[in-house]
C-alpha cells in the first residue's frame, strides 16, 4: 500500500512538473524587440502613452509627439528620456510606463534612431 502511493505521488510530481515546463516554452518572456524602429515600435509606446496629451492639437507644454522627427528631437535633444524614466516627475503623469516600453526607447536611441 505505501509503495503503491509513493508510486502515486512520484507520477503526479512528475506529470506537474513536465506540465509547467511546457507553459514556460509555450509563453516566453516578452522582451524588447532586436532592433527598434519608430514605426511601429517608437509610435505604439507614443500612442499608448503620450498621445492623449501631446497630440497635434493644443498639446500640453507646447511639445508635440505625433511625428518621427518631433518624437526624435524631443529625445535627442529635450529631456523626454529623462521623464519617462524619472520616479518624481515621470511621463506620463500617472506614473512610470512599463520597463519594457522604456527599454524600446533606450534601444532605439542606442540603434540609431532608427525610422
């Protein structure tokens, strides 16, 4: 009787770990794409995050982001890599976006500002 269950237990840790093995390889991490582009990786993050506020129309602090070179110059030379990463002041204002759409940003600077 006790080798029958300890028979048991062993099949079913076996199948429970064989079973989440295959959910890791079925869903892996989602990471940063290889090479980031602005279209369509820079805008998705922009139109996600920023539009609301930065659109072509009236946008907030005067600063447009609906164009490659607005969104460039404004990482280039303005201070919106510091902002979306910053904690005190961050943009958006509702907080921190995601480190996975700050990384796409880090990437496309370190790519070249690639369009």
């Amino acid at each position: 009787m006790i080798n029958r269950l300890f028979a048991l237990t062993c099949t079913m840790a076996v199948v429970m770990l064989t079973s989440c093995k295959k959910e890791e390889e079925n869903n892996p991490p989602q990471n940063t794409p290889s090479e980031v582009r602005y279209d369509p990786n820079i805008k998705a993050v922009i139109n996600s995050n920023c539009i609301s506020c930065h659109g072509a129309s009236n946008p907030n602090a005067g600063l447009s982001l609906t164009t490659y070179e607005q969104v460039r110059n404004a990482t280039e030379i303005g201070n919106l890599l510091t902002r979306i990463n910053s904690s005190s002041n961050p943009m958006p204002p509702t907080g921190l976006m995601s480190q996975t759409n700050r990384e796409v940003f880090d990437n496309w600077v370190s790519d070249g500002y690639l369009e």
